[in-house]
C-alpha cells in the first residue's frame, strides 16, 4: 500500500461503530474514538498512514 492510497477503516477488522454520537467511529488497535475516519487521525498524527490495517475476514453464507 502507497503512501498516498486512502485506507478504508470500514474494511478493517480493528474498525469498530461507538454508541457515542460524539464520536461514532473506532479503531481497536489503538483504542481510541472519533468523528473522522481513524486511518485519517493516524495520518495527521503521525505524518505516515496506518500501518495496523488488517482486512476483515468475509463470512460465507
């Protein structure tokens, strides 16, 4: 993954939705909550992109 490709929390397995409508996303990787996109919060904080993604495993129907 580039530098500059957009990392998609929804198709991560550590993407989690909070009842907390202040701050309705997660990631469990790093334990915290958000209104943003957590792959964004980790780019502005660290300057570099998520390097936890994991993609979620799809369940066979």
């Amino acid at each position: 993954m580039s530098e500059n490709e957009r990392i998609d929390c929804m198709k991560c397995k550590h993407y989690f939705v909070t009842w907390d409508p202040g701050a309705p996303k997660g990631c469990k990787a790093f334990g915290f909550k958000t209104k943003m996109l957590p792959s964004i919060i980790v780019l502005q904080s660290s300057g570099k992109p998520c390097l936890n993604f994991e993609a979620k495993l799809k369940q066979q129907s």
